[in-house]
C-alpha cells in the first residue's frame, strides 16, 4: 500500500488518470452489471403510447416528460392533456387505445399549430374542386391540369381537403421561421372569478 | 445537540433553496402539483443522504490518501450519477411501489447542483463521516419543507385572479422571492 502511494507521489498525473480510468470502468461495469440482473420488462403499452406522443418533453400535461404522462395514460388518465401533440395526436392515442378522440383540454395550453395545404402533384387529376373552395385563392390550376398550393398565401383553413375527389391533399405542419414566429402574449385572466362580480354587467338599475 | 445544531442550520437557517439558491431548477420546475412535489421531496431526501455518503468515502478513503483532492468535483459528478442510477435499478426491480413514487425523479436529481453542493460543502466544511450524512439529510429535508410549501401556494396561485403581465412563472418567482426573504429571518437561529 505505502509502495503504491510513494508511486503516487512521485508520478501524480500518471495516478490521477488511473484513479480516474478505474473509478469509471469500475462503476460501467456496477451499471452494466446491474442493468442485466436488475432488468425489468418494460409495459409495452407504455412503450406504445410513448411512441405516439411527440416527446417535447415539454410538461404541459403536468408530468415531468412524455414517458411518464404515457404512463399516467395506461393508469387511466385523460389523453387530451398533450398541446404540441394537437388534435392528431389525441386521436392517434384514441386509435391506439380503442376510446372515443376527445377534445384538447384547454387547461393545459393550446394546439399552436399553423398547417399548410400540399397536393400530392402526382395524383392530382385536375378537377379545380379546390380552387373553387379556396376563400383565399391560394391554388393555381386549371381543368385537367395539375394544381399547386402557394404556400406563402395558403391560410391552412383546410376547406380544400374535403372536396378532392381522390385525397391528395395533406395539410402540413408549417415550419416556424423568422416570418412566421410570433410572441407568445401570456394567456388572459380567466373568466371565471373567485368573488362573484358584477362587473362589466353594465350599470345597476 | 451538535447533532441537532447542524440539522437546523441545514434545514432552515443555511436552507439550499431560498438561502444559497442552490437547486433552483427543480424548485421551480417540479412545483407545481402538489403530488410531484411531494415525491420528488422523497426522492431528494433518499438520494442526498446517500450521495453525500458516497462522495465522503470516496474522497477520504481514495482522493486524499492519494493526494488527489483537487479531482474532488469529477469524481463526485461519476459517483453521484452511479449511485443514482444504480439505486434506481434496484428499486425499479425490488419495489414497483417506491419506483412509482421516486422512479421518475431519480434520474433529474442525478444533475441537481444541490447534490454536488452538500458533496463539495462536506468537503469543504471538513466534516467527518456521521456530519457528512447528517449535513445531506439536513438539506435534503431543507429543500423538501421548501419545495412542498411552495407547490402548495402555487396551487392556491392558480386560482387567485393574478393581474394577466403576473400570470404563471412571474408570480411563482416573486413568492419564491418573498419565500427567500421569510427563511433569510432565521439568520439568527444558530
């Protein structure tokens, strides 16, 4: 022992690193040890329900991260507690677990998404349905031609998807960039008052 | 009465949170249901005592025998993030029920500058084996009293009509404030 320590002494960067090296392949080999004994099979619906989440991690659902609301769901948990995830995402879990889609709880923030109309070029067959639904006149086409969406003049209203014959038009998460970002105003004082008031009633008799 | 000095300047007079503004993440992160609070306060009791167990032994029986003091931080980051994650290994396979309660927080206390603060406080204050666990379970308990009072009053926030600019975290940061003022009154105490 007291040989080991003068070595140290006389070397000490030499035993730093090998104090270093040995504590962490000691302690990879604790984990990686522990990790095969101490396994544990994992839910697989929880698994499941993770993978449909958008993993944000955010926490707007009150949980730390997207792995334990998915947790929270197979307890029996509302699936409408996910704003990044939107409406899609509540019915992608709705598929998943056999329930009815329900509305996103407002509670915990709202679906912030701005969507962009795209046709598929390929199967487009040139029918101007959607044109004539566009309010905004954002689709440029003719009869028997193939149509296209101006991006930049699309409000993503998603009035032209219902009358495509043949379903090729897909709304698309529309990237937010320098133009398109807005501030985020802090959400309004709640309608809803701890005193009743009669404020804002107009005046008294 | 050492003993019990120790515990009460760990707890209340030196408290981590509002005193040294150590963990200030999780107390403002994980404070806003009174439930999380709780378990999270549970886990950070468990893991504080422990990793501040480890780190003394570590650094009296390896760092300073071989006169390697100064490696005091990376070593403590390695062994605190071990014993985390081991512990949550074990307890994910012995006991489902405390994995549920402690399971998920485990692994964000793994980088909370609390556990390195008592870690390195414990060197620094030369505390010996049974002060160094006594001093880790003191700031742990500090913190939990701290964190679970404060979710308690952000529930209570969220139904108090706050003028809209206050809205969400601007007042939780002035209650914290105000919270801080309150604990710096025990300055006296020891």
């Amino acid at each position: 022992m007291s040989h080991m320590l003068d070595w140290a002494a006389q070397y000490p960067f030499f035993a730093a690193v090998i104090v270093l090296v040995m504590l962490c392949a000691l302690f990879g080999a604790l984990l990686g040890f522990a990790s095969i004994k101490f396994a544990v099979e994992g839910n697989p619906l929880v698994d499941q329900i993770n993978a449909v989440l958008p993993q944000t991690q955010c926490g707007q659902c009150g949980y730390p991260g997207c792995k334990p609301y998915a947790e929270a769901i197979t307890n029996g948990d509302a699936i409408n507690k996910c704003p990044p995830g939107g409406e899609a995402g509540i019915q992608a879990l709705a598929d998943l677990l056999d329930v009815e889609a329900i509305p996103l709880d407002a509670e915990h923030g709202e679906e912030n998404v701005t969507t962009v109309a795209y046709i598929r070029e390929a199967e487009c067959i040139g029918c101007t349905k959607c044109i004539q639904a566009c309010p905004v006149d954002a689709i440029l086409g003719a009869a028997k031609m193939m149509h296209t969406v101006i991006a930049s003049e699309c409000t993503g209203c998603d009035l032209c998807v219902e009358p495509c014959p043949v379903d090729c038009i897909d709304m698309l998460a529309e990237a937010t960039n320098v133009q398109s970002w807005s501030w985020q105003l802090p959400a309004s004082t709640p309608t809803s008052h701890l005193i009743a008031t009669d404020r804002g009633r107009g005046q008294a008799a | 009465m050492e003993y019990l000095t120790l515990l009460i300047s760990a707890i209340l007079v030196n408290n981590f949170v509002l005193v040294q503004f150590l963990g200030l993440c999780p107390f403002m992160g994980v404070s806003n249901k009174l439930e999380t609070a709780i378990g999270m306060s549970a886990a950070t009791i468990f893991v504080l005592t422990l990793s501040s167990i480890c780190s003394y032994l570590t650094y009296a029986y390896l760092l300073e025998p071989l006169g390697l003091e100064y490696l005091d931080i990376i070593a403590f980051i390695v062994v605190i993030a071990v014993v985390v994650q081991f512990t949550e290994m074990v307890v994910h396979k012995t006991s489902p029920l405390l994995h549920r309660v402690l399971g998920v927080f485990l692994p964000l206390i793994t980088t909370n500058c609390a556990v390195l603060g008592v870690a390195l406080l414990n060197i620094n204050k030369q505390h010996d084996f049974i002060h160094s666990a006594l001093f880790g379970f003191g700031a742990a308990v500090g913190f939990s009293l701290v964190l679970i009072l404060f979710a308690a009053m952000r529930e209570r926030l969220n139904v108090a009509d706050v003028p809209a600019p206050f809205n969400g975290a601007a007042i939780g940061m002035i209650t914290a404030g105000l919270m801080s003022l309150a604990f710096m009154g025990f300055a006296g105490l020891v």
